[in-house]
C-alpha cells in the first residue's frame, strides 16, 4: 500500500513538473522568436537584407508554428518578408510570402508609405472573401388579412371578428455573394413560428338549427411551422465600420404544421386541444411570400454583427378553400369557419457573419479588368 502511494506521489509530480517545465519552454521559445522578429525589423531597417529569410526561418521555421510568434507577429514577420524578397528581385517568394501574410491576415491595409512595389503585388491576388455564411435569430408577429369572410353564424346578428397578432420567433442561415461593390446577393434556408389569435364576440347562431345555443364567444389560436427558402438582394452604404442597408427578398415556403385550439364559451361551452390542420388538408403546405427590410452591419475585424428588421408579405390564400368545412369539431363544437386569409409578418432579428477567405491570385484577363476599373475611378475623381 505504502509502494503504491509513494509511485502515485512520485507520478504526480513527475507530470506537474513536466507540465511547467514544458509551459517555461514555451514562453521561452516565444521570447526568443520575438526576438528574432525585432532582430530582423533591425536588420531590415539598416539594409541587411540577405540574413533576414534566415534568421527568421531558423530552426526548420519553428516560430511560423504553434507556440512561436503571436498571430499579430506572424503578421509582421509575413509583411517583411514579402518586402525582402521583392527589394532581392525574388519573385515567387514575394508571392508565396503575400499568400501567407492574406492568409494570416485578410485584407491586410496597405499604408501610404509603403512601397509602390509591394502595393503592385498586391493588386495581383483577390483579398476580398470568395463568400460569407449569415446566420440570425428574432422574434415576429404575425398579423392576418382576410381576403373573404366565412362563419357558422347568422349574418343577421351582429358579429364582433377580431383577428390578434402573436409572438413567434425565426431562425435563417445564409450564403452572401457580392456581386459589385456593395451590393450582395444572399441564398438560404430560414424555419419560422408564426401564431396569431382569433376571436369572436356576441355570435348569434342559427336559431332555427340549434335553438338551445342562442349566442357564444370563440377564442382561437392556431400556430404555423414553416421552412423558408429565401432568395435576397441586399444593397449597403458603407459608412466607416457601420453600414445601414436595405433588402428585397422571395422565399419558398413550406408549412411543417399548423395546429389550432382554444375554447367556446357561453350557452354551450366546449374545449378544443391541439388539432391539426393539416390532417384534414385545410392549409396550404407550399405557398410564397416576398419581403423587404432595412437593417445595420457592424463591422467585427473582418465579420459583422447586424440588427434586420424585415416586413414579410403572403403571397396568397393559406387556406385550401374546398376543404374549409372538413373538421367537425371546429365547425360545430367551435362555430369555426376558416375566412380566406394571407399572414403577414413583422420581424426583427440579430444575426452574425462570418467571412470565407481563399487568397489568390488573379487571372491575366481578371489583372486587365480590375487595372481598367482602377483607371476609371481615377479619372472619375
């Protein structure tokens, strides 16, 4: 027992000295390659160019790796560099170096005071991210528009119908392209909760069909699940790192479920629990809708945080108008009969994007096009 207890004391400190030991070795190798970096920015500064690409891949470039430089002197190890190799006329290891440094740092900001040839091999590789992924979380009301009034009460009384927004929430995933300058195009995939409420008060029946059931109130809720597949168009106005926007959508959607319940109250009083309208082939499942919104990107180093709130028109009647009386629990124990309607809905959301980077360099053609872009703008201004 005594054995064991010494070994597993002799075990633990063994680890927790290999563990400092290792830590010290670290912060040891990070002093040394950050002294390397200012030995070099040294050289540099005083002409020695030749001992730079050495110094600073010494050791099979162990400071380029994990426990080495800090991403910040990756970055400046990168950029002088790519300096040395164009002023020693080496070409494709100015390259390789600018692939690096875009690598460790997309779009890298150029200074005024650099070099006019390091600015030139930079206008040679795309910098810009090839596509960002958006995603974006919020809350809606949904608000209702009856395009056609049905009930099971007498038109003669007088019917008090009110239709009430309700809390959903909203999910949306995105793929964003830019097309030209400031002005994306946006594809993706969205899954919504939509509610609103419905009710009727001092509903007269028909009094010569059920005369024990002379009048009753109706409260209604019916909750929607939908997928969306949303194609959208989204200009900004850069205004430093904030950039207001607008946008202008349509989505394919596609109704998961849409459950309704609540209660009738009065001379005859009954409960309705959750049903399923899709059962009785009383809601669309495929429908449409467009949208328009205006939101704001702020701009996280190379990513966004924005806000978006966004109006969302139906394209047409949810309701499958030939199956409006197929459940007999609304029609007679509810009094229910579905008006013909569109959902409308107010949205307002927060959302992240992330920027997918793959520096390369530009095709002879893709060289020519941007050199006369670059030109116009000159003469532009």
């Amino acid at each position: 027992m005594m054995m064991k207890r010494v070994t597993s004391t002799v075990l633990f400190f063994g680890i927790l000295i290999f563990w400092v030991n290792d830590d010290l070795c670290a912060q040891q190798r990070q002093l040394n390659c950050t002294q390397k970096l200012n030995q070099a920015e040294d050289m540099f500064d005083a002409g020695n160019l030749s001992g730079i690409p050495k110094l600073l891949n010494s050791d099979k470039g162990r400071c380029f790796n994990k426990g080495g430089f800090s991403k910040e002197e990756k970055i400046r190890a990168y950029r002088l560099m790519a300096l040395v190799h164009l002023f020693n006329d080496n070409g494709p290891e100015a390259e390789e170096a600018v692939i690096d440094l875009l690598n460790a740092d997309p779009e890298h900001p150029l200074s005024p005071d650099d070099p006019i040839e390091l600015k030139y091999l930079f206008d040679k590789y795309r910098s810009e991210p090839i596509f960002r992924i958006g995603g974006k979380v919020g809350v809606n009301q949904t608000f209702v528009k009856s395009i056609g009034e049905f009930g099971s009460y007498s038109n003669e009384g007088e019917v008090s119908k009110e239709f009430k927004a309700g809390l959903g929430f909203q999910a949306e995933l995105t793929f964003e392209y830019t097309i030209v300058d400031n002005l994306e195009v946006l594809a993706g995939f969205g899954f919504a909760v939509s509610k609103y409420d419905l009710s009727y008060n001092n509903v007269t029946s028909l009094g010569d069909v059920y005369p024990d059931a002379i009048s009753f109130a109706v409260s209604l809720t019916e909750t929607q699940n939908q997928a969306k597949v949303p194609l959208i168009v989204r200009y900004g106005y850069p205004m430093g790192n904030t950039i207001p926007y607008a946008t202008l959508g349509l989505s394919l959607d596609y109704l998961l479920n849409s459950t309704i319940s609540g209660s009738r109250l009065g001379t005859s009083t009954r409960q309705l629990p959750s049903l399923s309208l899709l059962d009785d082939n009383m809601r669309k499942k495929v429908n449409w809708s467009y949208f328009a919104g205006l939101g704001v990107k702020f701009k996280n180093k190379t990513d966004f945080i924005l806000v978006e709130a966004r109006y969302n028109m139906g394209g047409s009647n949810t309701v499958r108008s030939r199956y409006r009386y197929n459940n007999e629990k609304l029609l007679f124990d509810m009094a229910h009969v579905d008006d013909d309607k569109i959902l409308n809905n107010l949205s307002l959301s927060f959302g992240y994007i992330k920027s997918i980077y793959k520096p390369k360099k530009y095709s002879g053609k893709k060289l020519e096009k941007l050199s006369g872009k670059k030109k116009k703008n000159k003469l532009d201004e």
